[in-house]
C-alpha cells in the first residue's frame, strides 16, 4: 500500500499516463530517500515500479528483473504476500524477456489468476506466448483462449483484446491463417478503443498473418503502420527509432513485435518467416 501523502495528490488530481508513471516514481524515489528503512513498503514500491518500467522504458528487462526480485525479497520480510506473488509475476514475464522462459513458466504454471489481482492478463498471456515459442501450440491455445473467455466474463475488453492477440498469434503458426487474420483484427478493435499502445504489437501479428497468406504488399503496409503508431510507446518511455521494414523473399527484415506484460513492453527485433 503506498502511503497517504503519495497517493492522496493523483487522487484530488489525476494526471494523464504520460505524466503519470515518471512522476509517481519521482516521488517514491524522494520518500525513499527521506525515509529510507524506516519504510520499507516505500522502498519495495520503489523497486516494483522499476521492475515493470524498466522493461519498458529503458528496454532493460535483466535491470527491470534485479528490480523485481529485490522487491519481493523487501515484501517476504514485511509480511506482504499478495505484493509478493504479484512481484513474483513481474519478475517471471522479465526472466521470460531475457530468454530464461522455462524458469518463467515453472513460476506462472503455479499460479493462480486471483492471486495476482490487477495483473491477472500478465500470466495467460505471458504462458500463451513463450508455450507458442518452443512448439507446444496446444497448450498455447488454451492460455489464449483462457484469456479471450476471462475477458469476457469480467466484461474487459481490454483483457479479451489481449487474449486475441495472443489467439492471433499461436493460430498463425499453427498454419490457421484464415483464423488468425479473424482474431488479429478482433484484438485490434478492441486494443485500438481500450489500449491504443499495444496496437502495435498486434499490427505486427497481423501483418505476418498477411504475409503468410502471400499479401505480401498489405503485410508490409501494416508493418509500416505499426512502426508508425510506435511512438505512442513514449507514453511510458522513449520510442526506438525508426527502422525500415523489407518483405523481400517473404521475410521481415525488421518487425517491432512488442509483446505486453501488464504495463511492460519490450520490443523484440527478429525475423518473421513466411513459414515462421
């Protein structure tokens, strides 16, 4: 829990995202140089914001993943729980950004939505996506879908947005394309009215859906689009620069896929194979 003086200003007065993050982080970082160990939950606040921002921002999810652990080493010591398994989440999708995507699933699999609150989207995406890395579609698919019926359920469309992407995602390297272009679209009407900066991302699933289909021409249009609405991203941290997108032998040379942790994004740079 943040304490009072910290949070009763964003209360009286909220402040757009933009503003938002850096200045709450200004503000824990004083408190914790005030107070120091004389409150802790300031100093694992501290360290937990920088777990998710750092990922982001600065696209240091191994510096973002130190954050994390030292917050919930700070949390076990002062009886929190719930926080401590919410860090423990945040620390698995940084471990599963640096490539560590077995130790990240161990630690998810264990878990349960409920016992993450407000990040509960972070665990099915997340397991969606690295279960569709290594090969096992299968189990991929029913995290995905998982998320898509979560989302609906509890009427977020947000939620069921990000489920469709992932959706989107595995489909299409399951070879299920015609699928995959339906979900791809869906996930972006929804990402596009909830959650305009992870359009991106799906834009990329999308645009290799087309390419797949051999649409190599709307691919390489949509690539471009999504490179073009990624500076959104410096609503929480500077964008990367601009880089040029080739679909020559139906290939990406470039493609910023930028898969969502909660309030994590980490742009991936790597091909995307037509048979990908």
């Amino acid at each position: 829990m943040l304490p009072l003086q910290l949070r009763r200003p964003t209360l009286e007065r909220p402040l757009p995202s933009r503003e938002f993050q850096p200045l709450l982080l200004e503000r824990l970082t004083a408190l914790r140089d005030t107070l120091g160990d004389r409150e802790p939950a300031v100093v694992c606040n501290w360290h937990g914001i920088r777990g998710l921002r750092w990922a982001c921002a600065r696209e240091e999810p191994a510096t973002a993943l130190l954050h994390a652990e030292e917050a919930m080493v700070i949390a076990q010591a002062i009886g929190h729980g719930k926080y401590c398994t919410l860090l423990s989440s945040i620390a698995s999708m940084n471990r599963w950004l640096i490539g560590a995507a077995e130790a990240a699933e161990r630690t998810l699999v264990d878990m349960r939505d409920d016992d993450v609150g407000m990040v509960s989207s972070f665990r099915p995406f997340v397991l969606a996506w690295l279960l569709a890395d290594r090969g096992a579609l299968g189990d991929a698919r029913g995290w995905a879908e998982r998320l898509v019926a979560s989302g609906q359920a509890k009427r977020l469309p947000q939620d069921e947005g990000r489920g469709r992407w992932a959706l989107a995602e595995v489909l299409r390297r399951a070879g299920e394309l015609g699928a995959a272009d339906a979900e791809a679209q869906a996930a972006l009407a929804m990402l596009s009215a909830t959650c305009p900066i992870e359009v991106p991302g799906a834009l990329a699933t999308l645009a290799a859906v087309r390419l797949a289909q051999g649409r190599a021409a709307e691919g390489a249009a949509l690539a471009e689009e999504g490179l073009a609405r990624y500076p959104l991203i410096e609503l929480i941290g500077p964008a990367v620069p601009r880089r040029d997108v080739s679909h020559e032998k139906g290939v990406f040379a470039v493609m910023g896929t930028v898969r969502h942790n909660g309030f994590c994004w980490s742009v991936i740079r790597r091909p995307h194979c037509m048979n990908a």
